[in-house]
C-alpha cells in the first residue's frame, strides 16, 4: 500500500482482529485481501501437516477466489470484504475453534522441535520483502519506505518469528539507510510470552532491541467493559489491563516511536480515551479510525 509493504505474520487472532474491528462492512483492496486469505491457506496447511494428516489430501479453501481477485484490478466497483472465519469470529467458542488456537499456539512455539516448518516461514516472508525492496529503491537510496508488519492476525502470537523478521529487517537497513520497521498490534501477549520474572528484558525492549522503528496499538478504549464487549479477548480475564501495561512498556522503557489508535464507534468516550493514553506515557494523540457499521 503506497510505499509501503504490510507484512502479515499469521491469520489467527486472540480477539476480534484489527479489520474486523472497523466494522462489519470494512473494505480492502483486491490485492490485500487475496494476501490475507493465502495466509490462512498456508496456515490451515501447517495445522494439516502438524496433526499428522495426508498432506496430499490437503485443499485450500482461499486459493481459487484469491485468482479471481489477482485479476481484479482498481477499477473493481465493489472492493471486498475480508470474509469472516470461525477462527476468527469472536462469538465462536465451539471445540475446534479452541483446537486450532492451541495447536497454531503450539506450532509456533515448537515447529523446530515438531520438525516442520510454520507457514509462512520467515525466509518467505524475506524473500517478499527483498522484492519489495529491490522495486521501491535502490542500495543506498534514502528514499523512504516502510515495512509494517501488521496483517489480518496479531503478530505477538508468532513472537520468535516475529523478532527474528525483525533482526534481519533491520541488518537491511546498511543497504536502505531510509527503511522503516513499524508493528501493528493489539498488545495482548499470549500467556506463554507473558513478561518473565527478573531483570529479563519486556517484550516491547525485545522488540526494540530486535531492530523495530515505531509501534501502534489498539487501545480502543478507556472503559474496561467497552474493550471485553469490542474485542472478546481469548486468552486473558484481564485485556484491557494487560493491553495498558503493554502501552506503558513500550512508552517508558523503550526508544520506539509509540502510537496508540482506537476506532469511533459511537458511544467511544474520545476525551477518556485520550487521556488514558497520555497517562501511560504516549506523548502522540490517539490516532482514530472510522467505524463503518
């Protein structure tokens, strides 16, 4: 998207994810949603693999309307949705709903130990990247661009991934002294990566020490209930509280550029909100999305 290049490291959310939030009728282009969708063919296809299925038996459910919308082009009339999945329906609590979480959970953590790779690997997500960069500017230019790693799903919960994307991201930097690293998140950690004990750095020091440049969060809001009722975390009893603390880290312990976002939803208490922010430690005002209900 313009000059820069959005790098989605999974399809899974621990809540209501970052598209679905701006409301049920929240477009995209063509092109990203035929990314987003391949995502989650190529995750459903690491699940297949780690329960020990017939790999040859294995259908992508997204790949024939991504070709359809590979041959659209800007002058489509109707841009698409981002089609809703079980996984990521906030109100679904069924068996295998659970079950994909934890197994996806697990495969991320422990693929190296599983002897599988986890779609989509880091070394393909470089590969998109060097040929993004090799189009938008030259060795040395100082031309700015930008990769944000931000996506359908939340990047925390491929936490190694992510920090290893980074790490390496940044190494590009000698050849693009004008590249940009950005994450959007919604701060919430599965408990797994919970902040260790100690002197350990915090997840956002990790992040910032791995080579990342800025970082936007989705606050949402200052009222506790609002958030449970907007995003229906997961993993957590205590989001909100945990999204805040995550805010606070990044702010106060870190050199990122930190930037919080909330959407305008009607009954959104925008000065509350505002004020909540300030309070963690955010020197940038709440950048605000529109609700398209």
């Amino acid at each position: 998207l313009g000059n820069s290049l959005y790098v989605p490291l999974t399809s899974f959310g621990n809540t209501v994810t970052l598209p679905a939030s701006r409301g049920p009728n929240f477009t995209l282009p063509c092109h990203v949603v035929a990314s987003l969708c391949r995502v989650r063919d190529a995750e459903q296809e690491s699940l297949w693999q780690f329960r020990q299925q017939d790999a040859t038996a294995f259908r992508p459910q997204w790949k024939p309307w991504c070709s359809w919308l590979d041959l659209q082009d800007a002058s489509f009339p109707l841009p698409p949705k981002l089609p809703a999945t079980k996984a990521n329906d906030a109100n679904n609590r069924d068996q295998k709903t659970r079950d994909d979480l934890t197994d996806i959970l697990d495969l991320y953590q422990n693929h190296e130990t599983h002897g599988m790779p986890c779609h989509p690997t880091v070394p393909e997500l470089l590969s998109e990247v060097d040929a993004f960069l090799n189009g938008s500017s030259s060795p040395g230019d100082a031309s700015p661009c930008s990769i944000v790693i931000a996506g359908e799903g939340e990047p925390l919960l491929r936490l190694p991934a992510l920090l290893e994307l980074l790490s390496t991201l940044h190494d590009k930097k000698k050849m693009h002294p004008a590249l940009s690293l950005r994450l959007t998140t919604n701060g919430l950690l599965p408990s797994c990566y919970h902040q260790p004990e100690n002197n350990t750095p915090s997840i956002p020091q990790q992040l910032d020490e791995a080579g990342l440049d800025s970082i936007s969060i989705a606050l949402q809001t200052h009222d506790t209930h609002q958030y449970d009722e907007w995003m229906q975390p997961k993993t957590t009893m205590a989001a909100h509280h945990d999204v805040c603390q995550f805010i606070q880290a990044a702010a106060t312990q870190t050199g990122l550029q930190v930037e919080t976002t909330a959407v305008e939803r009607a009954t959104v208490d925008r000065e509350a909100t505002e004020a909540c922010s300030q309070s963690l430690g955010v020197d940038a005002p709440v950048r605000w999305r529109s609700y398209i209900p």
